[in-house]
C-alpha cells in the first residue's frame, strides 16, 4: 500500500532521508510503532511523579525519531510538548497537550500497522 496514504506521513521526505530504500523505511517504520506507541503513557507516568526533566526526554526523543522519519504532525507535537515541559510554569496544566500528542501518535501507529505488511 501506498506510503502518502498515511496522514501525518511525508513520505516523499522520509524516503529521501533513507536514499530512497522503500523496504529500509517500511521496516522503520514498524519499528517506530514498536518502540514509540506508549511513549505518551510514559510521559504521564513521569509527569505523575512529579519528573517534568524525564517527561521531556520521552518528548524530545520521540520528536527527534519522528522528524528523522518525516511524521510531521508527530514531529510538531512533540517538540512543542517538550518546550512547554522545559520552559512553561511546573504548575501549568499541560493535559491538553499530552492528550493531543496520544490521540495523534495512537492514528499514526495504527495506520502503519494497518498499512504497512511486515517482512517475511
């Protein structure tokens, strides 16, 4: 199935960022719903014990992977959830944000799930 079917996706980015190696950025791909589909929940986690520091890893990490992959959206959210976690009041609601990354990042995983076949 067509990479540019996946909303959140560039695909014509992220191929080039793997030479054009279509089988390298499926197989990436699937990866990154592997490692990075409860990267929201790990960033409640800390938020809920107080660790603001490790909840802004979690998003800078999975920004960072998401800007290598061109998941744009993902890419996007992450990066603002990490500045905000950095740089916003420690009392400030940040719910909205996280919330928003999850819902966003839980579509993107189940659509590279959905569309894309694993090797054999």
């Amino acid at each position: 199935m067509s990479l540019s079917t996946i909303d959140g996706l560039d695909a014509q980015r992220g191929l080039a960022r793997v030479g054009g190696n279509e089988a390298l950025y499926r197989r990436l791909l699937l990866r990154f719903g592997e490692l990075h589909h409860d990267d929201v929940e790990r960033i409640r986690a800390a938020l809920g014990s107080g660790d603001r520091q490790a909840a802004a890893g979690v998003a800078h990490q999975l920004c960072g992977v998401a800007a290598t992959l061109a998941l744009v959206e993902i890419e996007t959210l992450a990066r603002e959830l990490q500045h905000r976690l950095r740089e916003a009041d420690p009392a400030a609601d940040l719910s909205a944000e996280v919330d928003l990354l999850g819902i966003r990042l839980a579509a993107l995983v189940a659509a590279i799930r959905e569309r894309i076949t694993p090797p054999a």
